[in-house]
C-alpha cells in the first residue's frame, strides 16, 4: 500500500467508514466489513443470517454538511439499521406494508454481484420505480429474491405499493380554487409525498389547487413542490430547484413533470419560444449529467473500455449543450449526448450530432446500462469517418456546466 492510499485510510471517506464500523461493533455487530469502491459496509445482524448492506453516500454527505452532528447522525443510523424488523415471511404479511418510491436510476447499483438485486423499473427518464416494506422506524427496499419467496409476480407487488399509497393518501382542501397557488409537500419519513407521482390520476387532480395544469418538482426524495404552468415565474423556479437538487444529501431530480391530456405524469417539455425553454433543456442535462456521472464512477471499476463523461456546456444565450469524446485506438462506452466529439489525434478533434453518429452505424446499444450506454468498439473504417468528417458541425464549448 502506498503512502497516499495509508493517508486515504485515515481521512475522507475511508476514515468516515471506519468510524461506522465503530459504531456497529459497539452495537454488539462483530460481522461487518468495508467495501471501499462501493462505500457501503455488509454486515450481519446475527450469526448465520444473510449479509445486509449499509450504503454510506447519503449520510457522509449529511455529516459533510453538519459536521457538528456526525457523531450523534452515525449513532442513529447504525440504531435504525440494527434494529430492524425482519422482512415479512410471506405475502400476505407483507402486502399491505408495501409503498412505491421514487429513486436514481444509478441508485443501488455498485456492487451488486452476488447480491439480490433490488426490485426497480423505469419511471420516468433516469429515475426507477422501486418498492419498500415500510417499517415504523425505517423502509427495507423489496428484491426480486423477495418476490420469489413470496411467490407473488413483480407486476403484483408494484400495484400492490401503488394501491396501499392510493388508499392513504388525501389530497390538499384547495384554499383558492382557481387562484394560482404553490403547494410544498415536506415528508416526513411516513407520508411519500415525492411517490404521489406515480398514482394515475393524483397530480392531474391538483389543477383546481394551483389554477391551472400542474407541474411537479422533485430536487430531493423528500421534497414535493406543485406550481401551475404559468411561463413567467417558471425560469426562477428551476433555478431554485436546481439550486436545491445540488445543495441535498439525497438529490432526486432538478426537472419538472406535468400530465398529458389522459392525465398521465410525463416531463415537462415546451417549444423553443417558450420562456423556460431555457430552464427545461438545462434541468434535463443537469439531471443526465449527474446520473451518467455516478453510473461512470460504477463501470470504472467493472470494465476495461473507456467509459466517457457526460459534460454539459453553456451557450452565450443561455442554452446548453451535452458532449462525450471518443479517442481513436480505444474502446468506449459512450453516454447518449448531442455531439460526439472525434479525437484522431491530439489538436485533431471534431463534433458530430448524435443523431449522424446514430447513422452511421459505427455504435451498439447496450442494454445492460441503465442510464443507455452505446459501445463503441472500433474506430469508425475510413468510409464511415469520412462521412462523419463531412457533417462535422462548429462548437464553441464555451464553459462547462457545473454538477
């Protein structure tokens, strides 16, 4: 081990681990072990039960942002996870405790070899539908080993989640009806407020509470906000909720959703004209861009081909633009972007738009990737080059967008 990698075990993430096994040992947990690439510790609450994993992302960045409650934050949550109840045996226990959740679809997904994979589908674009048993004191995510046991279909415990939270839940008296008004949906462990989403019908039902079409904001897993679409306030409102998006230890999404004409919860998408048009494009590159990030620290580890960055740029007029790059001599795993950029050699670089890239036929889909990844395994033959060369377009790459 190198001197670097000693000093890494002493600070940072490393040390900030070594102070939850702590915790756990103290808590009369002796089987527990540090998986670094992951930074999540497994462990086994008694001997000869099956390991269960604590993932540490969210609450080191909690404990980075409020130093002063580390110690106290890592106490409890080591207390939740020790304590935990059993996972119902059997389906009928199990039924009505089920609730659907909105999370990443990078979320659970390092180090997942040899583990029961948690139960997901997609939702909407790069977040996944999951499902927990909720617990009085904390939620356990339901795998498809689960379901098995159960001998229930994942389609049965999907809309078995979707009812329980459908039949809980109420929706706001409409002080104002037909005013425009801002709703604020603050959970608190219990209620699932960002998982509203997801019932047919519940968002598109709030338009007499906000005075028109409504449309939904969720920067974080706890955070519920619902405006009208009126243009003129929206710019300032995804500046805010971006704002936030970056700021939480647990980031859900900086975009905004609506309902189609069936009342369908879809993105929010404008024209060009539109005065967000701005503010949508960013918040959907923003949102790609983090989840392409998180997914390459996950494949580094798990791949020899080059995995590319997604790096999102701003324009003068204030709109953005996503590009990946591709070297020759190697093998990439390419994000879908807006332009390739075609590195022959070095100071010899030039960008294509994705929908070219997509005709020439010189990537494969892989559908193992979720966020989409597309292999690239050969450099393009001198015909295919040469017909990405002629619709080679100019880009300003101006400066980065932060994420």
């Amino acid at each position: 081990m190198g001197i670097f990698d000693r000093l890494r075990r002493h600070s940072g993430p490393d040390r900030f681990a070594g102070e939850v096994l702590a915790a756990l040992r103290a808590a009369g947990v002796s089987d527990a072990h540090y998986h670094r690439r992951e930074f999540s510790i497994e462990y086994r609450r008694r001997p000869g039960t099956e390991s269960a994993w604590l993932y540490l992302h969210n609450l080191y960045a909690e404990c980075q942002r409020e130093p002063g409650s580390r110690e106290e934050r890592i106490r409890r949550f080591v207390t939740t996870f020790t304590r935990l109840p059993d996972v119902p045996e059997n389906w009928e226990a199990a039924r009505h405790r089920l609730r659907p959740v909105l999370r990443s679809a990078t979320f659970a997904r390092a180090g997942q070899a040899g583990r029961p994979a948690p139960l997901r589908r997609p939702a909407f674009p790069f977040l996944d539908e999951m499902v927990v048993i909720d617990q009085p004191t904390s939620m356990t995510y339901v795998s498809e080993a689960t379901c098995a046991e159960w001998g229930v279909t994942t389609e049965e415990v999907f809309a078995a989640a979707r009812a329980n939270l459908a039949a809980v839940s109420t929706p706001p008296l409409a002080e104002h009806p037909g005013g425009r008004v801002m709703l604020r949906f603050i959970d608190d462990g219990d209620a699932y407020w960002v998982s509203h989403i997801l019932l047919d019908g519940w968002l598109a039902a709030l338009a007499d509470h906000v005075g028109g079409t409504p449309v939904a904001f969720v920067p974080d897993v706890r955070s519920l906000v619902i405006v009208d679409a009126d243009p003129q306030p929206l710019p300032q409102l995804f500046d805010l909720v971006e704002r936030h998006f970056a700021e939480s230890p647990r980031p859900l999404s900086p975009m905004a959703y609506t309902v189609d004409r069936t009342g369908r919860v879809v993105p929010f998408t404008v024209d060009r004209g539109h005065p967000a048009a701005d503010a949508v494009q960013r918040a959907s590159r923003v949102l790609a861009a983090t989840e392409y990030g998180a997914q390459r620290n996950i494949l580094r580890g798990e791949t020899d081909d080059s995995v590319a960055s997604y790096a999102v740029f701003a324009t003068a007029d204030g709109g953005t633009f996503s590009v990946a790059a591709w070297t020759r001599g190697t093998r990439v795993l390419l994000p879908r972007v807006d332009f390739v950029a075609f590195t022959v050699t070095a100071g010899n670089t030039f960008f294509v738009p994705w929908d070219v890239v997509i005709e020439a036929d010189v990537l494969t889909e892989l559908p193992q990737y979720r966020p989409a990844r597309y292999l690239g395994e050969a450099w393009p033959w001198p015909a295919a080059l040469g017909y990405l060369r002629e619709r080679a377009v100019p880009i300003d790459l101006g400066r980065p967008v932060p994420r």
